[in-house]
C-alpha cells in the first residue's frame, strides 16, 4: 500500500511504518482461503522466531510481523461473524455443533467497516483472539465457519493456538458451522466434480466421484439439521 494512503487498520502514527507489508497482509488476510496464505506466507515466522525476543521486523512489538498477523486475523474474523449476522438475518438457516456458539458470538463482535483505529488495536486484537471458542474463522475451502475452540478442534492445533490449522479441517470437527449458502456451493463443487470426473481416467474418475458425493452428503446433512437462528438462540 503506497506511503499516503492509509491502512484501514493504521493509526495516525502507523501510516508508512507498516507500509507495504501491513497493506499487503490486509488484501491477502480478505481473498477466499487469505488466513491460509497468510499462514504459508508469513506464518513460518511465528516458529523460528517463536521466543518473540528479536526486534526489528519480527518483533512482538505493535510494527512487528507478529503484531501485523493479530491484526489482521482478528479483522478478517469480525469480518466472519458480520457475514454470518447478516446471513441470519437474512433468514438462511443454520446447522453444525457450534451454530449456538457461533450466534452468540457473531453478535458480541463488532463491525469493523474499513476505519482508523488507534495503535493500541494491536493489543487488543492478541487479547480478542485468545478468547477461546468466540473466535470466527472462515474456511471457504471446507465450505464452512470454524468458531474456533482448541479443545473440540480436529485439526490438531497447537497448544496454546489462536486459530485453527484451515488446511487440516476434519469432517465431524465441534467447531464447524454451516449456512444455507455453504450447502448451496458444497452442491455446486460436488456439480463441477462430476464433470471434471467424466473425463477422467480410472480409478482417478471414481474417486473424484466419491469426493463429490460426500460433498452432496454433507450438504444433505445440513439441510436436515439446519434451522433459523431464532430456533438456536
């Protein structure tokens, strides 16, 4: 993000010395599967520099790499739980073990709409992603929302991890929440499969199918068990 414009996250004093990584890490935090690629991107930092007792760019400090992930996993989260208030608002119905808690949670998240924020939002967002069990992520790849709680997690999360390991997502997770919109592209995915697998030689065709056809069983799952949001809360 050019010097001058500001980062929807930046305050008055942050504009420039986060520069084009702080703006790089917005754009890639709100693309579909964009908190995978963070993680592959910059993630690998929060290991080898894991003690956090560096400085300079992978500092824990507000313009650390550390500081720039909180911050953007923690907006691109209240940016879920606004998508998924709106969709229940809207009227599509809900399924999954977490439904309830999800509900609850997308309501105490407020709306962040592209505003200037103070400094001090790095601490705050750390602080609101260690909220175990609140936290909303999306996982457009597994055609769901994880409301993210370490214990129920199937994704083998690290002990003391604030997000779920997206690329590990496991059928039958505690965490998981579906919509009316996520069986409608889980029976659109299936769809393209079925195409992609009448071309395809065998055995390779056959197991696309089956993929395809759990895809369509989950979605038949939720349409089972789904129900308006009034009936969760």
């Amino acid at each position: 993000m050019p010097c001058g414009l500001r980062h929807p996250l930046a305050g008055t004093d942050q504009l420039c010395q986060r520069g084009q990584r702080g703006g790089l890490a917005w754009h890639i935090a709100r693309r579909p599967g964009g908190l995978i690629a963070l993680a592959i991107q910059y993630g690998h930092l929060r290991t080898v520099l894991d003690a956090r007792t560096s400085s300079g760019y992978a500092s824990r400090s507000r313009r650390g790499i550390h500081g720039v992930l909180d911050v953007e996993t923690a907006l691109a989260a209240a940016d879920t739980a606004a998508r998924l208030r709106d969709s229940a608002a809207a009227g599509e119905n809900l399924s999954g073990p977490a439904a309830r808690r999800a509900l609850t949670a997308a309501a105490q998240v407020p709306r962040f709409a592209g505003r200037i924020v103070s400094s001090t939002f790095v601490r705050k967002a750390s602080a609101f992603l260690a909220r175990d069990g609140v936290v909303l992520f999306d996982n457009p790849d597994a055609f769901l929302i994880c409301a993210f709680k370490r214990d129920n997690a199937l994704c083998d999360p690290e002990p003391h991890a604030n997000a779920p390991r997206q690329y590990a997502c496991r059928p039958g997770c505690g965490n998981a929440v579906r919509t009316d919109t996520h069986a409608r592209l889980l029976r659109e995915r299936a769809e393209e499969i079925y195409q992609l697998a009448a071309h395809a030689p065998e055995p390779v065709g056959k197991r696309m199918r089956a993929n395809a056809d759990r895809l369509h069983e989950t979605a038949d799952i939720h349409d089972a068990t789904a129900q308006p949001a009034e009936a969760w809360t």
